[in-house]
C-alpha cells in the first residue's frame, strides 16, 4: 500500500503539470449511436501538453535549475514518462496470448506526434538529433512502416499461385551490435505483423553475434538474393564486400596471396578472410605499425589520430563538387583547404600532414596493406566503368551517418535510383570522434544535391529542369527529445555544445538544446577532503566496515583520456570498477559515470583558459577571475575542437549521475567557472557518507549482462572484469583471449614474435572453450592451416566442411584436401586440390566414383550437368599434362574418361596426337573414322586391316592390290636384270 500510494502521489504531480487544454480534450466524449468511442484530432492541431515545458522552444543555458518547470522528478530508469506505451488492441492480445514458448515479445510500441511525423514523411529526409532521442527507433519504425504499407497494398492485387512482390529495402550501420539490435526489432515486428510467434526467433543468440556479424547468411553479391532476407539489414563494411562482389573482378584479386581464390559462391574464402584481418590498416594498426616509421620531424608536431582523419576524410575520403569519386585529392587541391573558413590547419601543417601521406601510401604498398578507402576508390572507380547488376533497391536508411566519410556515402546512390523518396540519412555530428571521420551533417545534404539528386536527374530526366529547382531538398529533422537521460545532464552537455558552436561554427550542425520529461541531480564537481588523492577518496575504503564499500556496479564506470591514466587507475583501486576511455565509450551508455581528470590530462593544458574568451563576452566573468587570459585562434587552439567533443560524448554516456574529477583544480578551473556561473554543476568535497552513496552493489547476472555488451564493443579487458565478477568462467576465458588477439594484432609491427605467443596463446584459449570457429581463425593468422583445418573437420560439423578442406590446401596437405572436399559434395574443389597436388590418378577415381552414384545419390543427380562439365575441366588438364611429359599411356587414360567421344577426338586432334587417335577409334569401334587417319599416317598396312575390322572387305581387296603392286614395282626398279 505504501508503493501505491506513492504512485498515486507521483500520478498526482504529473497530472498537474498537463495544460487545461489537453486535459479537456482527455475528457471529451464521442458517441457514434449508443457506442462511446475514441475520439481523435488531426496531427496538425497544434495541442500544448505541458505547463511551462519549452513551448516557446528556446532554452536559455544559463537559467538555474528549477524542478518545477519539470514534468516529472524521478530516476531515469523508475520514469513513468519514459515508459514505453502500447496500443492494447485485439491483434495485441492474440499476439500475447499465442507466444506459448514463453519468450518476451516486442510488440510496436507508440511513438511521439514529433517521431509520428517522421516516420511518415515521404520524401528522403535528414535526421539529426544527438545521442538519446530515439533516432534508431525512427529508423526501424519508418522501415517497418514502409514494409507494412507495402504488404497491404499488394495483398489485394494477388491473385492465387502468384509469388509475394519483395519490397527491396537496405538499412546500413557500422556496428554489428546495432545491426543485430536493428534485425531482431524488425524480425519480431513482422513476425507480430503476420500474427507468427513460432519463426521469430532465428536470429543468433548475443553469445553468437560474431557469427551473425559476418552476415554468413547473405552472399557478398547483390545478385540472387533470397527474398525473405528482405529487408536487408548489414553494416557497410558487408555493403563494400556486397558492391566488390557484384561487379566484375574483385577488388582484392590484385593481391597475390589471395589471387584466383578470393570468392566462391558468393563467400569469402578463408585465404580473403585471413588477408582482411592480417592486411587492413585500422587507426589502431596506422599507429602501431606506421606511425613510429614515419619522419620524426613530423610526427613531432603531428597527432596520429589528425593525420590520420585527414587522410581518410580529406585526402582520400571527401567529396567536393566537381570530385571524381574514384581518384585521391591532390597535394594542390588539399593544402588549398587551408584558405577554407571551416579549416583549422594552416598550409604549412597541411603540406606536411600530405608528406606523411605520400609515405604512408608507398610503404602500405611495399607491405601489401590496403585501408578502407582504397576500397571505397576501387569501387568508385568500377562503378564509372560498368553497370551494377544484381537487386535495387526501393528504399535506403544510414543510421550514424557521422562514421562514415563522404566518398563512402555517396556509394548508396548507385544501389537506389528512387532518390525522391528512398533516401533517410541519419546521425550526430558532435560524435564524430571515430577515428578517421570529420565533417557537418549539413554536408550530407550537399552530397546528397549534388551526387544523388542532380545526377540522377541529368541521366533519368534530362527534360526534367523543374526537379532542380532550389528547395527540392528537404529540411533536416532535428530530434530534441531525449528518452536517455534528464535535464541535469543535457543542460550541462549543452553548455559544450555552445562553446564549440562559439569557436568552431562550422564543425557542428547547430539544433535547438534537448528537452527531457524528467528532472534529475545535477552533475557533481568532486573536491578532496583532504591533501589525498580522490580516487583513493571514493575507493580508498573499500572492504572495510563490514562489507559496505563494495566498489562501482556494473552499470557504472569510469571515463578516463587514455590507457596510461586507466593504468593509473588500477595502480589505485585494482578491479573495483569499470574504466574505459572516452573513446571507447561511445555507442556505450550507463546508469553512473565518473569522469576522471579529463583536464588535468588534456594537451590543451592551461590553454584551456581561452574560454574566458567566451565567457566574458557573454558577461559570465566574476570579480575574480583575472582579466588576462589569451585570445582564441582556429590555428593555435584547433584541438579545442576535438577537445570540447570529447567531453560532450563523456558527459552523455550517464543516464542518471555523472561525477567529475580533477586533480589538478587550475587547469579545470576556466571550464568550472563557466558550468558554476550557470548553475549547472554542485561542488562537494569527499566523505565517507558521499563516497559511500556513489557505490552500488550488482548481482551476477547484471555483471555478466554488462561484460556481454562490452565484450560486442571490443572492449575485452573490462569485459573480462565483469566475467570475473558473474562468476562466468567460459565468458571469461573468452574475453581474455579475444583480448589476447587484438593485442597481438597492435603488436605485430613491433615485437612480431612476441605477437605470435600472444595469439598462439588466444587460439588454444578459444579451443579449450570450444569456439572452434575462431581458434580456426587464430590459427590461419599464425599460418597453421593444418591445426585450423583439423579443428574445422572435427569440432564443426559438415557445414564447416569446404573451409577445411581449403585449410588443408592451404597447408599443402592436398590429398587430404581432396578428401574433405569430396565429403562435402564439393565437387569442383575436391578436382582443384587434385590438381594442385598433382594427383591426378585420384581426381579420376573421383570421377569415377561421382558416374557410379549418379544413379542413387540425389545431390550428384540434381548436379550431373555441372559435375560433367568440372570433371571435363580437370580431365583434359591431366591429359594436357601428360602430354607435356611425354606419357602418351598417363595421357590416354585420361582422355578415354572424356565425357564425349567428340570431346576426346577434338582434344588429340587439336594436339596432333593422331596415333592416340587411331587406337581410340579402333577401340571404340569408330573403323572408318580410324581408316581416314590412319590415311592421313600412310599406315598402309593399318588401314587394310581396319577395313577388313569394318568388313569393307571390297576395299580392303582393292588396298592389298594396290599396295602388292607398288611393292613389286618399287623392287623390280630396285633390282634391274
């Protein structure tokens, strides 16, 4: 009774802050007859729902913090206005009730007017909101709509034994975690849409998200795919390998370790997988293997992670009016953009950064290495040159838009012609901190003008003028609704965003400050309690006291700007809480988060104090701040930039409470005097009591739920953490040799053997744990293909059969080879690894053995036709072989298994073999046919004989004649009286 009561008291608080309007119209009645009925109102009727909640729209940054303005003063996770809410109809119901296995359902939940509209416009549209206000859910709902629609409209058309039209639509990501979270939310929703509970669960299990990553289910060809694969839901790292795949000679053929054997059926190869992962160069891999070799005087002023932004977004990834995708920007055209408003490198910086470059791209050759925009230029480059065949599509949604670079966008317009309506771009420019990506999202529409719109008009509608009007390009939607987090945090995260729409205007798309439902604590500045240091402060106690101090939970953690201040962390506290960097936090969201000496390690250093800059001139400087501090300027403060985005993904990673910790006061103190003039932040020095309340206790499964989640995100050390924790030991097993594999990855430049132990080790770890397909793996990277072949053959299965069998080729075992291939009914294989073993004898038994089944093996029936033609193949390379030796029996032997009595003459005549050819046509029979070549050999004598074989017993008479005659002559002229 006293939780109801509480609620009703909350209800009570939440209900008071409706407008009159909105509660009046609740209260309306609509009768149809003696029915009482929902009543409705247009979408367009312009409902204020609030009191006082930002219906003027404009929020002033600087006002303090009153929970009265708010909806609702409750912890994110216990809100009941970011509850999601269902429409309970009869469909529902069903659904419900018919779900007998007990699984949690997804059913199609109720969006906002806002999100309403969206989803509903026709026209292809920007979506732009920051991190938290439901730009995914947008996506997948507007998808399903379309899908919906779809069915409904041609579900009448049909007429009986007609195939179901496929609506062809693509949603493209980088992450394979919001893929799989993407695909499992569509699969259920049509599944609930078709009233089917028993099929909606065929997606992997998390356990299982690598295998469901590598999208195995989907060839890499847009040519033949199968309609219920439909939509397609991929990263774009499997949209490259698609659009490599469909157009002619692969990319990847051009490497000699992989030449000829790159694909097969559609699927990678393990020789291609093996490149990919041992050959591309990642930032991680540009800066452990390149960087240290570049010249020192360069990599003195220059950040790895500029140069290498510049390179993929600039020099090799951007896109200018009047660009050809498929070709690099010029040394000229690139330090030119110095002269740009938006840049922040001078000419000098950018000349040298070009330099690096030009190394780069000569000792990425010499190592036979490529990165992703060499593909991306290779594809371009294709696709001016020839026609993309295969499926189009009817509909393409970007989801995080920001992580990909402007030559790779501009890809999708070759996939989608409908580019009036087909097109939602969706992302968050202040995220952009993926290494490798830099640009505005206003740049997206620009492209889109310019590579989609503009040229699918000059080559579809030249008559069609009126399409380039200005204007035809729709508006951006901006999100500002947030479903994450409160207002304590988004009011802080916006004070970032001001500062880097003050000094960098053009590096962010400006949007109206977010809103929440729901107020919350505002974020903590913590101050020592005395001379110690703070981490030590909040986790000093921990394990005394009887149990209290129990550490961070799994849903919280701690930020820091490196691995060199993690690795100060754990000196201090060991295990006792979760540390990732900035970096690797994004994509990543919990209940608490402590940002740790963000400024006290930042290279700004004291530089940061040239946001007084801003604040005097918005009259926020108080009586003591000193009235000297430096000037900003783009070119002597362009890490600013980076900076201030930084600790706007920090802060947004909390959904509840965020702690912020510095141990050097002066250098955090322009930032902190900024955030306290607007009321945005509480100070509070450090006790046990508060030390106390920031910690929280997980069970097992929370813990094991958070290492799963950061496991995907390859954040392996801290998931190994949190395995620990659970109690997981198979997890935790797992962890630490996926750990163990990436570091010997980054290792593998500078210390290769040491690289080698490392992932020997994480290759027997991931055997003993029975994840065979990636020991597999870890032993093709060591060059062990026999060990990866073994483990392939006996702990996989048969659907593992044809990567063993090209393991062992690989290992030169092709006997071995021959026989796993044969197993698996990889019939063209199997006579491959004949070939290159030279075993041709045992190829012939093959073949052999494949005429003998025909007749009772169903798999050699129904592919008769091809085996003919492969075996034919190899047939006539053994014999052209045998040919070369001189080994007229080895070659004989193989031309009598032709499969056609045309295909044998056609072969040894075109050889000259014309011998052979008369002994094959006498032992078939063929006499006549022998008689001619045996003609053609003067083989006098043969050919009597071969007429008398054809009982042509008149013409064999008239031949002895003959040549009794001639002998006769030829003797009398021999031996005169």
């Amino acid at each position: 009774m006293t939780e109801t009561t509480k609620l009703l008291k909350r209800l009570d608080s939440i209900f008071a802050m409706y407008t009159d309007d909105f509660i009046d119209r609740c209260n309306e009645k609509l009768r149809e007859g003696n029915l009482e009925v929902p009543k409705s109102w247009s979408v367009s009727d312009d409902i204020i729902r609030f009191k006082n909640h930002n219906n003027d729209n404009k929020v002033n940054s600087g006002a303090s913090v009153d929970c009265r303005s708010h909806v609702e003063n409750a912890k994110v996770n216990e809100s009941l206005l970011l509850m999601k809410f269902y429409s309970l109809s009869s469909d529902v119901v069903n659904h419900l009730l018919t779900d007998v296995e007990g699984r949690e359902v997804e059913l199609p939940f109720e969006v906002t007017d806002e999100e309403r509209a969206i989803i509903m416009f026709p026209r292809s549209s920007f979506i732009l909101g920051r991190s938290g206000t439901g730009k995914t859910t947008i996506l997948t709902m507007k998808l399903y709509q379309k899908l919906h629609q779809y069915s409904i409209a041609t579900r009448d058309s049909m007429t009986a034994g007609d195939a179901a039209p496929i609506l062809h639509q693509l949603f493209v990501t980088v992450s394979p975690k919001l893929c799989y979270a993407v695909k499992k939310h569509v699969t259920q929703l049509k599944s609930f849409a078709s009233e089917n509970t028993s099929k909606n669960n065929n997606l992997a299990d998390m356990d299982d998200l690598d295998k469901m990553a590598e999208f195995r289910d989907i060839p890499d060809t847009f040519v033949g795919i199968e309609p219920e694969k439909y939509p397609l839901i991929i990263t774009f790292h499997k949209f490259l390998m698609m659009l490599d795949g469909t157009l002619g000679n692969s990319y990847f053929e051009r490497f000699r370790d992989v030449r000829g054997s790159s694909q097969y059926e559609g699927r990678r190869s393990i020789a291609l997988q093996t490149f990919i992962r041992r050959n591309e160069v990642t930032y991680d891999r540009f800066r452990s293997l390149y960087w240290p070799h570049f010249n020192a005087k360069y990599t003195k002023i220059l950040d790895p992670s500029r140069v290498f932004t510049e390179i993929m977004s600039h020099i090799k990834g951007g896109l200018k009016e009047g660009e050809s995708g498929e070709t690099k920007r010029s040394r000229e055209a690139y330090v030119s953009l110095s002269k740009s408003r938006v840049s922040t490198l001078s000419a000098e910086k950018r000349d040298a950064i070009y330099d690096v470059f030009e190394n780069y791209e000569k000792m990425k050759m010499e190592r036979g290495g490529f990165d992703l925009a060499d593909f991306v230029i290779d594809i371009h480059l294709r696709l001016k040159n020839e026609d993309l065949m295969g499926d189009k599509m009817d509909f393409v949604y970007i989801d995080e838009v920001q992580d990909l670079t402007m030559r790779q966008i501009s890809l999708f317009r070759f996939i989608c012609k409908n580019v009036d309506e087909g097109f939602v771009f969706c992302g968050d420019t202040a995220q952009t901190i993926a290494r490798g990506i830099d640009f505005r999202f206003e740049d997206i529409r620009s492209l889109f003008y310019n590579e989609f719109f503009m040229k699918s008009s000059r080559i579809c509608e030249p008559s069609a003028s009126g399409r380039r009007e200005k204007g035809v390009i729709s508006d951006t939607f901006c999100l500002s609704q947030n479903f994450r987090t409160h207002t304590g945090v988004l009011r802080l995260a916006q004070s970032v965003i001001d500062l880097i729409c003050h000094f960098f205007p053009q590096s962010i798309d400006v949007l109206a400050p977010e809103t929440s439902l729901i107020y919350g604590e505002s974020p903590v500045v913590l101050e020592p309690g005395s001379d110690e240091n703070l981490i030590m402060s909040i986790f000093g106690h921990s394990g005394h006291d009887g149990g209290k101090w129990v550490g961070f939970g799994a849903d919280q953690v701690i930020l820091v700007r490196d691995d060199s201040a993690r690795n100060e962390i754990f000196n201090y506290i060991g295990k006792k809480a979760l540390v990732l960097t900035i970096v690797e936090c994004k994509g990543l969201e919990f209940q608490d988060v402590l940002l740790y000496n963000f400024f006290g390690s930042s290279p700004m250093s004291d530089q940061w104090r040239v946001l007084y800059e801003f604040l005097k001139e918005k009259d926020l400087l108080d009586s003591t701040t000193s009235k000297s501090f430096p000037s900003f300027s783009e070119s002597r403060h362009n890490i600013l930039c980076s900076e201030l985005k930084q600790l706007y993904v920090a802060i947004t990673r909390t959904r509840q409470r965020l702690w912020i910790c510095e141990n050097d006061e002066e250098l955090s103190k322009p930032i902190l005097n900024y955030w306290r003039r607007l009321c945005l932040v509480q100070v509070r020095k450090i006790d046990d009591s508060l030390a106390l309340a920031m910690q929280r206790a997980s069970s097992p499964e929370e813990w094991k739920s958070q290492g799963v989640k950061l496991f995907w995100e390859k954040k392996y050390e801290m998931a190994t953490v949190c395995f620990e924790k659970a109690g997981e030991e198979i997890w935790e097993k797992r962890a630490k040799a996926s750990g163990l594999r990436a570091s010997a990855d980054s290792m593998r430049g500078s210390n290769p053997k040491e690289a080698r132990v490392m992932l020997k080790e994480a290759a027997e770890i991931f055997d003993s744990i029975d994840r065979a397909d990636t020991a597999a793996e870890c032993f093709c990277d060591l060059g062990e293909y026999e060990r990866a072949g073994r483990i392939y053959l006996e702990k996989c299965g048969t659907s593992e059969l044809r990567k063993a069998g090209e393991c062992f080729s690989l290992a030169g075992n092709y006997k071995l080879a021959t026989e796993v291939y044969n197993k698996g009914n990889f019939f063209d294989e199997c006579l491959s690894a004949c070939t290159k073993g030279n075993h041709f004898d045992l190829g012939l038994q093959y073949i052999e053995q494949w005429k003998q089944q025909a007749s009772f093996d169903t798999v050699i029936m129904t592919r008769f036709n091809e085996i003919e033609n492969i075996s034919q193949q190899f047939l006539e390379k053994c014999a052209f072989e045998c040919r070369k030796k001189k080994d007229s029996a080895s070659m004989m032997k193989f031309v009598r298994a032709f499969c056609t009595e045309e295909s044998k003459r056609n072969f040894l005549k075109s050889r000259d073999c014309l011998e052979e050819l008369l002994i094959l046509e006498e032992d078939s029979g063929n006499f006549i046919e022998a008689v001619h070549i045996a003609l053609q050999l003067g083989l006098i004598l043969r050919e009597i004989d071969l007429l008398e074989k054809a009982k042509d017993f008149r013409n064999a008479s008239l031949l002895i004649i003959s040549y009794v005659l001639n002998n006769s002559v030829s003797q009398m002229a021999c031996n005169p009286k």
